[in-house]
C-alpha cells in the first residue's frame, strides 16, 4: 500500500511540475498584422532594440546621411514587414522627396538590428510597420562648410533648389483649404463615395499643394482595400484650389497629410 501511495506521490508532482512549464511562443508565418485592418489586435506590437527614441535619436540619427541639397526639408515615408525572427523584408519607400532620400531610407534600413517581433494569442507574427524620417538638407554655405570639414568629405558642387517642398510641421503659414477644416470635413463627407457596405476606417493620404492652391501628386500612404484609396485619389483631385503656405512672406510648395474618414 505505501509503495501504491508513493508512485502516486511521484505521478502528483510530475503532472504539477508539467502544468508549469514556461509556454512556448510559436510563430505564425503566413499571418501579416497591419494596425488598419481588422485583425489588427495583438498582445504586444514590434519594437526596435531599446524603444522609438533609440529608433529615432540613435539609430537613424547615426546612420541616415542627409542629402547636400540646400534648403532641402520634409520627409521619407518608409514601410516594411517585420518578420516573425525581427529582421526587416519587403521595405518599401511609400514617399520621398528626391535626390535619393528614398533610397538612402531603403539603405539605413537594410542595417537594422533584430527587432522583437509582434505577437498576438502567444506566436509572433508578421506586422507591416510604417513610419516617417524626417529629412533636413543643407541650410547655408557655412552649414556646408561644417558638413565638409567634419566629414572630410569635400563636395564638388551643391545642388540648389529653387522650388523646395516644405512640411507643414515647420511651416510659418500652413496651407488651407477654403472655409478651413470645417469646411474640407464637410467636402470629404458629401464627395467621398464609400465603395464598400459597412466598412467604417480611415484611408491616409498625402499630397503636395502648389503655389496656385492645387493638388498635385496625390499618393495614399493606408488604405482599407476594396477601392478605398482610389475614391480618396479621385476626391482630392476635385478639390477646389487651397489657400497656400507661406515660408518667409513667400508663398511655397507644401506637403500635407491627412487622413479620410470612411463610412
């Protein structure tokens, strides 16, 4: 009877200490997370090795070089896959502003570290991740002196731009459209067709007004599928012309974001 009571003994505390083992976090590789869909929910988004700041403040500050371009500012938007191990795949450039800042983005980025990868019900999956590099040009001829001498790099020529695009981030006189935002809710709401029954989200777009007030190259940076992108192209592109933005009392060129609620 002891002998019974003791391999009883041992079955207890091996089952206890089996209900106790650390979970394993599998991976799902056919599923791709994207904050605007559906599915978007997961226990613990990507994140680069030591948060945004070290993103940020660290990594892309140290590796990113900046165009020679004077007067040069505004921003490379960027998109990408990371992947269920946390490297990056299939980076894309959803916008830049030339003279190879889309490029130098794809560079930069091709040098990440590892990132700790998303993971949603205890498996970590793929998430289409997006965000913004800001991007500022040479300001002045002694800014480029200083960029020469502490690179050791010297520069046969500057390339100026007469024609610069601004962000409205840093803008003195932002552009508006006319009525101001009221009136452009109001315009998107009676124009903007949803393409799709009961599909409530909202679509990302992004454009540069020009210094007569109209749109020019419209791109959406998200969407939600089923034309929704294409609708808020089409919309935009009938938009009456804007009051433009206005750097130092002249009026400029400016790039503006914006998102478009569907319903």
């Amino acid at each position: 009877m002891k002998k019974i009571l003791f391999l009883i003994s041992i079955c207890f505390i091996q089952s206890t200490f089996s209900q106790h083992k650390e979970p394993t976090i599998k991976s799902d590789p056919d599923a791709i997370v994207n904050s605007s869909t559906k599915n978007s929910r997961v226990d613990s988004q990507p994140e680069f090795p030591g948060g945004p700041e070290a993103l940020y403040n660290d990594f892309i500050k140290n590796n990113y070089r900046m165009p020679i371009v004077k007067n040069l500012k505004g921003k490379v938007y960027v998109s990408f896959i990371v992947e269920t191990n946390g490297t990056l795949s299939d980076i894309k450039i959803l916008r830049d502003i030339g003279y190879g800042t889309g490029e130098e983005a794809i560079r930069v980025l091709k040098l990440s570290p590892r990132w700790t990868p998303a993971k949603r019900d205890n498996k970590y999956v793929r998430w289409n991740y997006s965000f913004p590099i800001t991007v500022n040009g040479i300001n002045s001829d002694e800014s480029l002196e200083f960029y020469e001498r502490n690179n050791n790099n010297r520069v046969s020529e500057v390339i100026e731009d007469e024609n610069p695009v601004y962000n409205t981030a840093g803008i003195e006189v932002r552009p508006e459209f006319p009525g101001g935002q009221e009136a452009l809710n109001k315009y998107l709401k009676d124009n903007y067709k949803n393409p799709q029954k009961d599909l409530k989200g909202r679509v990302y777009a992004t454009f540069i007004i020009e210094k007569d007030g109209s749109l020019t190259d419209i791109k959406i940076l998200r969407d939600l599928g089923y034309g929704t992108g294409a609708e808020a192209i089409r919309v935009l592109k009938e938009s009456p012309k804007w009051t433009p933005g206005k750097q130092n009392d002249k009026v400029v060129r400016v790039l503006y974001s914006m998102p478009i609620a569907v319903n």
